[in-house]
C-alpha cells in the first residue's frame, strides 16, 4: 500500500491506477468498514489527515481525466469525509520524495513504464515541472524558487530534498484569482504567434471569464502545437478550482 507524496503526473499508468484504488482503501480503513491494514504504515500517517488525502485523490483523478481515463467513483459519500476525525498535525513521509523519485526510477526501468511527466534529472528538472504550479500561488514563491536556482550550478536530485520539500509544501497553498489569470497570460505566451483565429478568440473570450476552461484548451493546444515543455507541466492536473 502506497500513496505517493509526488505529483501523479510522474506515475505511470499503472501506478496511477493504483494510487486511486489505494487512496478508496485508505478511506475504508480510516472509515472503520475495513481493519486489514489499519496498522500499515501508510494508514497511519493518513489517519487524521483526510484533508490531504482528499486533495491527493482529486490530484489523482485530474491526471486520470487529463490522460483519458474516466472516473466514477467519488472518494467517499458525501458527508463521510468529514465526519471522521480531522487531526491537526504536520504529515510526514514513510520515504523522502526524493527518494520516492530513486524507486520510480527503478521500477520504470524495470518494467519499461513512464509517466506524463518524466522523472527529473535534477532539481532544474523539477523546477521546470512545477513552475506554472508555484507561479499560480504567487509571484513571489515563483521569483524566490528562481533565485535559488539561479545561484546553484549544479543541482544533483540526491542534494535537492529541501527544495523538492518547499516546492511541495507551496503546491499545498490556495490558487488565488490574481496568480491564476497571471499564468494564463503566461501561457498564452506560448501560443499567441502560432494560434488560429478561432483560437485567439476563445483566449480574449474566456481569459476573464472562465480561466478553468483555458487551462484544458491550453493543454489541447499544447498538444496540438507539439510544445513538449508544456505538455511535461503539473499545471494541467494542479487543483480543482
């Protein structure tokens, strides 16, 4: 039983599927309706922190829907969230997300398997997977984040723990309407000389109006225009709105 603290564009199809199935068990555990794995590790450091479990599956789900797959099973009925115990505690890792990227790495290569996302390389890697996602929590998270890296040479994935960890803890913050239509007007940047009319009309229509809605035509485009840095982006499958 595993959930992973990374985003799920990094898993493979696989491993996405069951991170779905394993958050439903999570939640039949921690509902009482099941008590096989009630002592498991990963159980224990959920229990007390549906909130974040529930963010995990809606993450989880957006990347499912982003690649293809439909989805029909809410993660629990309603009211049952939130009538268990909601803890106020800091949660932590059973393996660093450094390290959770080490054992992807290792079961992709043994099995031939990859996600949307490639696995980093280094910290710019990542940096690079997750800046529209940082940028959408504010401009300043975005403009400090650069300036470490910018100071930084070489930035090995084993040596990029506390920087993978201050991305992560920022990716948890709210997405506010100001950050927000700041990086769609970010995006649009990569389409703007290339679009058609029809589409430049749907940007000027909708970039006041419905931002959410860009964000999947953007993805489109992406895909349409062959823009391989986009495509590799958490942004698309980030928060729900």
């Amino acid at each position: 039983m595993r959930v992973w603290d990374i985003h799920p564009g990094y898993l493979s199809r696989q491993n996405l599927l069951g991170q779905h199935a394993e958050i439903h068990a999570l939640y039949s555990v921690l509902a009482g309706k099941k008590k096989g794995y009630a002592n498991h590790p990963e159980t224990r450091r959920w229990s007390g922190n549906l909130i974040p479990l529930r963010r995990m599956h809606e993450l989880t789900v957006l990347e499912m829907k982003l690649r293809g797959f439909k989805h029909k099973s809410p993660c629990a009925e309603p009211g049952k969230c939130e009538s268990l115990p909601e803890a106020e505690k800091r949660m932590g890792y059973i393996d660093s997300p450094a390290a959770q990227f080490a054992i992807l790495k290792q079961k992709y290569r043994d099995r031939d398997q990859s996600g949307r996302i490639p696995l980093p390389k280094n910290a710019f890697d990542f940096w690079a997977h997750h800046k529209y996602s940082v940028m959408a929590r504010n401009y300043r998270y975005y403009k400090e984040i650069q300036g470490q890296l910018m100071r930084a040479n070489k930035y090995p994935l084993n040596e990029a723990g506390f920087l993978i960890e201050q991305i992560l803890e920022i990716m948890k913050k709210p997405v506010p309407a100001s950050a927000f239509a700041n990086v769609i007007d970010h995006l649009w940047g990569y389409y703007k000389d290339k679009a058609e009319p029809e589409e430049k009309d749907i940007y000027l229509s909708q970039k006041n109006n419905d931002r959410q809605y860009l964000l999947g035509f953007f993805y489109e485009l992406a895909l349409k225009y062959n823009r391989v840095y986009l495509l590799h982006s958490t942004i698309f499958a980030d928060f729900t709105g």
